[in-house]
C-alpha cells in the first residue's frame, strides 16, 4: 500500500496494478500544488504578471543593462560599492550567460517568493495563520512601494529579515556554533544588498540578544552561554566582511554623498488627509511621495484593513505571549520601528531620531525613515499570523466542545450550531486571505505601472564607438542629473536614476548629487565639484576638451532627455566634435590627446597643488587647466607603467568615485593632490611605475578571509543538510 507522508513524499509498499498507481499519483500531484513553495510562487508570478516579457524594467532606482559591468568594485577602490561586491560579481558573471532583464526577472520572483516563503516559516509551517503571516509579508504597501520605487535591493533585505528572526530564536535556543554562523551568515547577506541591511537586521538582533539576557538575568550559566554565542557571531560576521572592512580603513574622502539635515524635512513620512501620520506609518503607510504612486482611495483602503490587522497582532500577543517567548520581542520590534518610521515627520519622534542621526555612524543613510516600516510589516505578519491560528484554533476546539454537549440533548441544534460554526471558521479564513490580498492592490500594480522595454537602438550605436575606443578613459555623462524622465520609457513613471550610467561601458563621470530642493548639490567627490564649476562657467567657456584633460574624459555624451537643451554650449566648443548626433543624443570626441597619467610643471604644481575647488576663491578657468597627458607604456586598474616624462610631476585622473590613497611609486607616498583629486608623484628619469599598493597588500587578504569563512559555513550547512536527508531514507527504508 503506498502511502503520503507529511512532506508529500510517496512511501512505496507492495506494487499495485497501472491504473491503481496512476489514481495514487493524483494526490501526489495535489499535494505538491498545495505546498507553500508552489502556493507564493504562483502569487509572486501573478504579481509580476506582464512585465515578465522581454524587456527590461526600469523604475526609480532599478536599472538592468545588457552586460552588466562593474570593472573597479573588485580592486576595492570604488566607495559607493563597499560590501556589495559579492552581489555585483553574480550579476556580472550571470549576465555573461543569460539576458539581464532576464537575471531581473528571476531577482523580483525570488524577492517575493522569498518573503513569503519565510514568513510563512516564522509563524509556522504547519499553521493554518502560517498563510495569512506569509500572505501578508509578501503583500502590503511597503512592498509595493518599493517596486514602484524599484528598491530591490532594499526589498531583499526585507525578504531576509524572516530568516534572521528565526536564525536568532534558533541561536538563543541552542547557543550552538552552527547557529551563531547562521545568524552571521544572513546578516551579512542583508548588508551585501544594502548598507541599511546592516542596521535593519543588526537592530532586531539586538532587541532579540538584549530580551534574552534580561529573561534569564539571574541564570549566569545561561547568560554566559548567551553572551560566548553573541561573541561567535561577531566574530565570525567580521570575517565575512573582512573584504571591504579592509578598503574602509584606507579611505580618505569618505562616503561620497553628504546627506545635509533638509533631507530629514523632505523624506520624512507623511500622513493623508483623513490621518495624521502617526496612524499612517501604524497602517504600513506614510511614504513621502506616496501620493504620487498610489491612489488615493488605495491609500484609504489601507487604513480600513489596518484595524483588522492590528486586532489579530494583539490578540496573537495576549493568547500566544505565555507559550511563545519570542512573541513580545517582535511586539518590542514593531514598536521600535513605528517610533523610528514616523521619525522626523512627528515633533514626537523628531528628537530621537535626530538624536540618532547626529552621534551614530551611518545612521545618515536613513534620511528617508519609511524603511523602518519593514519592522512594523515583521510584526504584523508574526503576530498577525499567529493570532489567526490561535482564533481559529479557539473556535475550532469551542464548537466540538459545544456541539458534544448539545448532540447528547438535540441533534437537530447541533447541527445548527456546528453549521454557524463552520460559518465562523470560513469567515476567519476568508480574512486570512482577503486582507493580504487587498493590502496587495498596490503590489500587484506593479503590473500596470512598469513596462517592460529596451534601450533604444541609437543607444547600442554609440557604444559600439565608445567601446572600440576605450583605452583607460573616463566617459563624461550630461544632463548632470542623478534622476531625469526618460521619454523612451512608455510609462507613467518616467523618472529614474540615470540609466547610462549602467548601459554605456568604461569608467564614467555622471551626476551623483540628489538635487533638493534649495540645495542643489549634496556631492563631495571632487571630480563631480569640479564639473559643476565648469557648469556654473559654461557661459565664459570655450575650450571645454581642453579642461577634461586632467579629468582623462575622451568622450561627452549628451543625452536629450531633461534639459538638455540647457547644455547647448558643447557645440560650440573649438575642441569637442560630435561623432553621432540623432534624436536621442549627441557623442562628442574630446580632440585634445588624452591620458591615465598627466604631466605638471612645477610652477604649476605649486598652484594648484591640494587645491579645493569648494572652499577657495581661486577659479582654475580663469586660464588654460594646466598639465599635458603623458604617454603610458601599461595600464592595469592598480598600475601604471609611463615611459620618460620631460615634467617634473605626474599625477593621476582615476575615475569618479574611487579612494585616492594608497597609490604608491616606489613605495613612496604623494607629494600632494593636483587640482584637489589627483595622487601626485615626481616624475622619474626614464621611466616610472605608479602602482595601488592597497589591494595586493590589504584587499586580497580580506577575500581571502572572507572566502574561506563563507565556504566553510555553506560546507557546513550542507553537509549537515545531506546527513539530515540521508537519516530520514533510512528511517523510511526500516
């Protein structure tokens, strides 16, 4: 007899005629389609819907491109990347193999799939409110939010975040190694998508490590075993990230955004008209631009099932608190967040996170604060999913109680009473599936907002000419927008970050400033000061070619996009000639000789040396920038081999965005920064070298570490996976 066990795995007896075996496979089949895998999969691929057809999706911040390049994050240089290496190595290599938009679309099914996947483990794999959590994690406003926004990697950190609960209730249960390289491994993971990541998950670890210690204060065993377990967990997530800690340690600039305190005022969640911005944020809502994305009579639908949602959290809570410990942590989780999401938008909460802003590190990156509603959506689903099957679970246990009394008096009243109560039962079930749904109207807009499209065919021609030219140079990008409506995307939101930045090939210098209101640039990469000098010049100048020198900009692109046509004044530059010029740009070929390296006289290199463009009255255009190229033998990203220099100095453009220190030449330090950005060496007889010495004497020892650490813990894991695997054969084979 063959038989279906709980995992939906057939346990094969005596062998039965072909059409008896074939009626045994339907279940089989059944089963399957109602496993929790197949069930979000489904959801995640209606969800995406049309937009799963060729083409790429571009929307605020997403942007896919046909070989998906990023040639200087892996020498450790580029301050923008930091620990996101790993996922940008994946993209490049698998966009080797398959389309981009193709890697886009499996990024976004598995972002969902993902989510409710591990909600729906959290609350629990066998509970009927395990759906409902699962449900309701994969489908809500911050989600679709941030599809809109095209935040994907925010949105996979939040679809870690379940894991890294149940990874840390696993730590504090066993306090065992394995479980405390879990708990580093995932928050780790969370931080290579994004920097917030590090913080999101670091903040519930500490609210989940602290609640632990106070629970048990009185246990020292216990909270010495806690603590050997937290002190393993950060040392093995140092090591994880030991391959950029290492790069963080010699940069000299900084982050290469300043965010000033008006982006508190700006990004700061917002109520609506029928709710202040307290109940907004509670309702998953409260995004400052959400207006113009959403509907407004979405937004109010929100609110409705928002009382709903909130009375099954807090029944979770009261009924569960006693059985589950973990319970009024998630609570403490969700509290935390709303305080932290409202932020600057409440003369409440503006102080602490003002606080926060000013004396912790990193915390900046949280100008805009909504993503701390990932933790309020956390403790919806938890709690919400728990008080659904604690509810069903009570009036399930109630009407077979009831009727058993009632049966033995009048079996016509119960099966009255049992229909009401199956009636009941089917009411809570309906909730469970109707509330996400409808929280997911935003979600599935997805949809209906974003088409999928490609880049234009006069795109692709200009590459090709930048391509077969590219020697080390730098490729300059205008309009100077970080953001711009781009006409060739046929949808509403046209506005996204600049996508040629990620289509066009080389190094580039693009516009890295997030323009606010009345502050028009936040940038402090000398590079990009530099460019928007010339930009408040562009009146007063001619020879443009000849300024880019010491930028090393062979080519300027022009797209004809937003303002553009503000930037007329390239075509009449003596030393700038358009190599392609059609309906959607303009590709100038800078006629001046350029280099990698530039050569300085030493009158000259006691002008300008360490000069900051920001903070002087000097105007470096008031004459010709001085320095000549020089010719290069070798160029690699770390070295540069140069023949006999007739100047007394060279010194080095680099690219837009990349740590300036550890440049060496002969083990010797510069004398100084040409122009303010540009590691400046005395040129030597013959011929010289100009190596980085930071990536072969630091960087590579931080792979290394790194490496070794995360193959060590996936070894583990899957050896302890197969082992778990082969135990349960042989339990079924006896």
């Amino acid at each position: 007899m063959n038989l279906i066990d709980d995992r939906g795995t057939l346990n094969r007896g005596n062998s039965k005629p072909a059409l008896q075996a074939a009626k045994q496979r339907l279940p089989l089949a059944l089963a399957w389609l109602a496993r929790p895998s197949f069930i979000y999969g489904a959801i995640a691929l209606a969800v995406l819907g049309p937009t799963l057809a060729p083409g790429y999706l571009l929307t605020g911040d997403m942007l896919f491109a046909p070989n998906m390049s990023f040639p200087t994050q892996i020498y450790g240089q580029n301050l923008s990347s930091w620990a996101s290496l790993p996922y940008l190595l994946v993209l490049q290599c698998t966009s080797y193999l398959f389309p981009a938009w193709v890697i886009q679309k499996l990024i976004l099914f598995l972002i969902l799939w993902t989510a409710g996947i591990g909600a729906h483990r959290l609350v629990s794999s066998t509970s009927a409110g395990a759906y409902f959590g699962g449900l309701l994690y994969m489908l809500n406003p911050y989600v679709g939010l941030r599809l809109l926004l095209g935040q994907w990697t925010m949105l996979a950190v939040f679809a870690i975040i379940p894991f890294a609960v149940a990874a840390m209730l696993e730590l504090l249960r066993s306090r065992s190694l394995k479980a405390a390289a879990k708990v580093a491994l995932l928050w780790w993971l969370a931080g290579v998508f994004q920097m917030h990541g590090f913080y999101l998950v670091g903040i519930l670890y500490m609210i989940m490590g602290l609640a632990a210690l106070i629970r048990h204060r009185k246990n020292t065993h216990l909270l010495f075993s806690f603590l050997k377990a937290m002190a393993l967990t950060g040392g093995i997530f140092t090591l994880l990230n030991a391959y950029w800690l290492v790069s963080l340690t010699q940069t000299a600039f900084g982050r290469i955004t300043r965010i000033p305190s008006v982006a508190l005022d700006i990004f700061a969640s917002r109520g609506s008209l029928e709710w202040p911005v307290h109940l907004e944020v509670a309702a998953m809502g409260g995004f400052w631009s959400a207006s113009s994305l959403i509907p407004h009579d979405v937004i109010r639908l929100w609110q409705i099932l928002f009382v709903g949602t909130l009375f099954l959290a807090i029944y979770g809570l009261l009924e569960e608190r006693k059985t589950r410990w973990s319970l009024p942590e998630v609570a403490v989780v969700g509290i935390i967040g709303w305080i932290l999401a409202v932020g600057a938008g409440s003369i409440a909460t503006r102080p602490i996170f003002e606080f926060l802003w000013v004396h912790i590190p990193g915390f900046q990156g949280f100008r805009e604060s909504h993503k701390f509603v990932a933790y309020i959506v956390l403790m919806y689903s938890y709690l919400g999913g728990i008080g659904f099957a604690s509810l069903f679970r009570a009036m399930r246990n109630h009407s077979f109680d009831r009727s058993m009394a009632i049966r033995k008096k009048d079996q016509t009243r119960s099966k009255v009473f049992n229909t009401m109560a199956s009636s009941g039962r089917a009411i809570v079930i309906m909730i469970c599936t109707v509330v996400p749904l409808a929280y997911g109207l935003t979600v599935f807009n997805l949809a209906t907002s974003i088409n999928p499209t490609d880049y234009p065919p006069e795109w692709y021609d200009a590459r090709s000419i930048i391509e077969e030219n590219n020697e080390f140079n730098n490729l300059l990008i205008f309009p100077w927008h970080s953001f711009m409506k781009i006409d060739w995307i046929e949808q509403n939101q046209r506005k996204v970050a600049n996508p040629a930045g990620l289509f066009f090939t080389g190094n580039m210098i693009k516009a890295d400033n997030i323009e606010l209101p009345k502050y028009d640039s936040d940038s402090i990469d000398p590079m990009s000061i530099y460019i928007e000098t010339i930009l408040e010049n562009r009146n007063n100048i001619s020879n443009l070619g000849r300024l880019l020198i010491p930028m090393n900009v062979k080519y300027v692109l022009l797209l004809k996009e937003e303002n553009h046509t503000d930037y007329s004044f390239l075509y009449q530059q003596s030393d700038l000639k358009p190599v392609v010029t059609n309906s959607r740009l303009t590709l100038f070929a800078n006629e001046n000789n350029t280099s990698s390296l530039l050569g300085v006289k030493r009158d000259e290199a006691e002008l300008w040396i360490d000069y900051d463009i920001d903070e002087t009255q000097l105007n470096p255009f008031a004459r010709e920038s001085a320095g000549s190229p020089v010719e290069v033998v070798r160029n690699t990203p770390i070295t540069i081999h140069y023949s006999n220099s007739e100047y007394d100095f060279v010194a080095l453009p680099l690219t837009q965005g990349l740590n300036r220190n550890g440049w060496r030449q002969k083990g010797q330090l510069p004398v100084g920064y040409y122009l303010g950005f540009m590691p400046m060496f005395p040129a030597q007889a013959g011929a010289g070298s100009i190596e980085n010495v930071t990536f072969w004497g630091r960087v590579v020892w931080g792979y290394l570490a790194s490496t070794l650490t995360l193959a060590a813990i996936l070894t583990w894991i899957a050896k302890g996976r197969v082992s778990a695997m082969l135990a349960r054969k042989r339990e079924a084979s006896d």
